[in-house]
C-alpha cells in the first residue's frame, strides 16, 4: 500500500462543488458528488490532502466565496484551494483549447478543431496559474495527482518551478493515434510535459498504445520497455510509468439507490405511462462525440425495418445541457431536435409516440429511476474514454435484467465484450438490427449477460481504481491488475 503520510493533492480543472444562485440571488456552495469525488474523498480525509481547482465562476462575476467555501471544507473534511479564472481565461483556456482543440482532436475529429495560436498562449498561462497554486501549497513528500486534458502542461511548469514531488496524471478522454496527434501544432510541447509525470494513466490499452506510439516517434531518446497494462519510459535522466487504468463507478452506491423506495416508485411510474412497451434509453451530456445524431437514425431503421416494433417500443433520450457557448453544440442541439421532430411525425400513432425527448438535467433518483426501469441501453458514442453511464446503468439493474448496446469505440467495450451488444456506431443498419436482438433476446440470455456485467463492474469498481492508481504511482506495485483485453471486431 501506499506509504499512509503521503498527503495527496489532487487538481482538476473544477473544484468538487457546486455553486448555485437561489431566486434571491443568494449564493451557495455545496460538495459536489461525481464517482471520483466520493472515491477520492476517503483518501484526502485520512491523509489529510487537498483539492486544487476552478470554482466555476470568474473573477469578473465578482462573487465573494472565501466563506461559502470554508462551509464547503467543513462538509466534505479536506481543503479546497481555489484557482480563480478571468472570463477571457475561460474563453480561450477552458472553451478554446481544450474544448475547441483537444476535446475534438483527441476524440478523432479533427476537422472540428479551431487551432488558434491565443488559445495556446491562454492554455499555458493557466497551466502555469494552476502550477502556482500547487507550488504554494505542496509538501516536498506530497503526492500530486493531475487529471484531464485541461491540465496537461502543469507537470512542467511545476518542474521549472523546481517542484521535485512525485507527479501523476490520469487522461479521462482517448488518447488519438500519432497521425491525428500529430495535427496538434503544440504536439512536442504537449507531449514533452506529459513526459515530466511520474506516472501517466490513461483508461484504456488503446489509449496507453496510441500514447506509446508517439512518444517512439516524436521523442528520440526514449526508450519504452516492459509490457502489459504499465510500461516504462526510459529518458536521458529519469524513468517514468505509463499505464492503462479503466475509471469506474460507485457501485454499490447505484445499487443502493436502486433499490430504494423512491426509485421503485419513480421506475413504476415511468412504465406505468408507458404500458406494454420497452423502453429503450439513452442518456448523455450534449456533445457531438455521443453520437446521438446516428442514434436516432438506427431507431427510426429499426422502426421501418421491423414494422411490429412500432408501438410497443420507446426511445427515451435525455441529452444533459453541456458547453453551450460553443457554436457546434448549439448546432448540434438545433440537428438533434429537427430529426426527434421528423422521426415523431412519421410514426407517432394515437397513444404511442416512439422518441421521448428530454433535454435538461435529471436528479440523481429520477436518472436512476430511468435505469431501473429502461429495457435496453442504447450507448452508442464515435468515441469515448470510458463511458460511465453503461457501468451506472448495469449497477442499477438491479433485478439482473436488461441489455446494453454498446459502441466498439467507448473505453468500456473491452471490458463489456462478454456481456453487451458491441455495435460499430457509424453502422446504422447494424445498430438497428441490435436495437431488435436486445428486443427479441430471450430472458435467460439477458440474465446471464447482466450478471456477468455486473460481477465485473463491482469488483472493478472506482475504489478499485484509486487503489490500482495509487498503488502504481506511489507503491509502485501492479498485482491487482486483472487481464484487460482490446476489444478486436471479428467477422461474421
Ligand atoms: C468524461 C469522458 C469518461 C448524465 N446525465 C445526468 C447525469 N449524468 C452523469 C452520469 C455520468 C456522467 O454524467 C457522464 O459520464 P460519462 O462517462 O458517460 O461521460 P463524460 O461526461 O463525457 O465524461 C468519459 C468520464 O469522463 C470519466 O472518466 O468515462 O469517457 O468523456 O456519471 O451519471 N447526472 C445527473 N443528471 C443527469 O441528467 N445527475
């Protein structure tokens, strides 16, 4: 294990709180309640660690929140250090680079990227505000954990600030391969700082390849050996570990919830207005990487190709509001709502409309309460890192029934290969075809799918994550790893 002193500072790009303004305009402050958050927070509390990161609101919006967040560190038992952006730092930093440049890149679409050199020159900037603030506030014997591609310049900016603590970074989104990667114009730049970790982590093999792969090229000093799920990379003057840890959920926590009195009662009440019809569901935040576009074409394929179908099955599609001040979501959003609109025209019959269309952000009961009671799982992004919402709906199947149609291209299809529908999402007729297997499987198959998806989602679970992350970066130990295999399309 660990050594137990070693305090742990983690960084991300958003403090785990949630800052809400009541209809007074009053403030609020509460923790917020992501897997990581409630894995991590066990951690920070024992070792007295703490949390660096933005707020969420700018320097320009004014709003005093020295004591709101002091309340926040008496709620959740570790400190909270925040780093305070200004609104243009959010435009070009937050919304340009990373959301502009390396969320599409990385996601393989790198037509949709906007490379303008300011966002680069913002990124580093807030890259090196963020490295200030741990500078402040690190130990020499304190362990640093970094996450996502917001932050991927820290590691070297804390370097040349002469920080020597251990440092990890752990990637939420794909890691492209070299000839995407080598789009980037800043790529040595990038790569060359990611270089400064101890430890870099990423969620799949693929990812840990594809990075291994343009380190070869790009770096010519290095030298990679080993393999399996972490590799070495050897440098003129220091070794560092490269590693595949697949994130996960609370799953007990989901199960909990599922079988809870108020989620039983929301999941009646959801199937009680929609009698005698199987609910297919898809939940995702809106973002064009979901593929929720090509979603709604394979339902509508399924619809015409399988006429008995019609009527007696629903698509409920909750799309959760995301980065909106982004032209291309605003776009998508317009795209998404004109093809619910066309599909709904053609089939909608007296009581049965096919596509229930639901574009807010649901409560953590009502999303569980959809789970529980959703027949099919319809996961089907053009690329993803891990994809959580496929583990959450499996931990919430808690009557062990229910089929998962999964995208080849989530970080989750390896580990789903034995007990989901894996679909390529471009293939609409496939994904239709699959809507109308999950629809057709006999029940016993469908039990002994979700078991086996459940078994492994619970053993893998996010506490397990952090132990194996940790374990690597600081223990450097690597026995709790199970075999994590790619998933390869076979033919047939
Ligand atoms: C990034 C990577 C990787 C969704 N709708 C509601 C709601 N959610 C919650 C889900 C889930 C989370 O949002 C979505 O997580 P995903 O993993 O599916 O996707 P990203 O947001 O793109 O996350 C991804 C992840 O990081 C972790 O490493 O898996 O690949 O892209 O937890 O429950 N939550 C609530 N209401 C909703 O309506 N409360």
């Amino acid at each position: 294990m660990p050594r137990p002193n070693r305090r742990v500072i983690t960084v991300s790009n958003r403090l785990p709180i949630v800052v809400t303004r009541d209809e007074e305009g009053n403030v609020h402050v509460e923790p917020g309640s992501g897997g990581l958050v409630t894995a991590l927070a066990p951690v920070l509390r024992d070792r007295g660690g703490m949390w660096i990161g933005w707020p969420g609101i700018t320097q320009d919006e004014q709003i005093p929140l020295d004591d709101l967040i002091g309340q926040a560190i008496r709620q959740s038992g570790y400190e909270l250090k925040p780093v305070f952006l200004t609104a243009e730092e959010k435009r070009l930093y937050y919304q340009g680079f990373s959301n502009e440049i390396i969320w599409p890149l990385f996601h393989d679409l790198q037509s949709m990227c906007n490379f303008r050199p300011e966002y680069w020159e913002a990124y580093k900037r807030v890259n090196r505000k963020f490295a200030e603030a741990i500078a402040e506030n690190v130990r020499r014997d304190d362990f640093i954990w970094i996450h996502d591609y917001h932050l991927m310049g820290v590691a070297r900016e804390l370097r040349d600030m002469g920080i020597q603590s251990k440092m990890a970074f752990f990637l939420h989104i794909p890691f492209p391969p070299l000839d995407i990667y080598l789009k980037l114009p800043w790529r040595f730049e990038v790569l060359r700082s990611l270089l400064e970790y101890d430890l870099v982590g990423f969620q799949t093999l693929r990812d840990r390849r594809n990075f291994v792969q343009c380190v070869r090229t790009l770096v010519k000093e290095a030298d990679v050996y080993g393999k399996g799920q972490v590799v070495s990379v050897k440098l003129q003057n220091r070794t560092l570990r490269v590693g595949a840890f697949p994130i996960s959920i609370d799953f007990n926590e989901f199960a909990r919830l599922a079988e809870s009195e108020e989620v039983a009662k929301g999941a009646w009440y959801i199937h009680e207005h929609l009698p005698e019809r199987k609910i297919v569901l898809g939940v995702d935040r809106l973002d064009y990487t979901k593929g929720i576009p090509e979603r709604l074409e394979a339902f509508r394929l399924v619809l015409q190709r399988h006429p008995e179908l019609q009527e007696k099955i629903v698509l409920v599609q909750v799309v959760v509001p995301s980065r909106r001040e982004i032209p291309q979501y605003a776009q998508l959003k317009e795209e998404i709502e004109r093809f619910v609109g066309e599909i709904n025209g053609q089939f909608t019959r007296s009581g049965w409309v096919p596509v229930h269309y639901i574009f807010r952000n649901l409560n953590r009961l009502e999303l569980v309460a959809y789970y529980r009671t959703a027949e099919i799982a319809l996961i089907t992004p053009l690329k993803d890192g891990m994809n959580l919402v496929a583990k959450e709906y499996c931990a919430s199947k808690v009557e062990e029934d229910g089929v998962v149609i999964l995208s080849e291209f989530a970080g989750a299809a390896a580990q789903f290969q034995r007990g989901a529908l894996l679909v390529n999402p471009h293939d609409v007729v496939g994904v239709a075809e699959a809507i109308y297997e999950a629809y057709t499987m006999p029940v016993s198959e469908r039990r002994q799918r979700m078991r086996r998806l459940r078994h492994a989602i619970r053993r893998y679970n996010i506490f397990w994550w952090v132990d194996a992350f940790l374990q690597a970066a600081i223990a450097r130990r690597l026995d709790t790893f199970p075999v994590l295999l790619d998933y390869i399309p076979t033919e047939g």
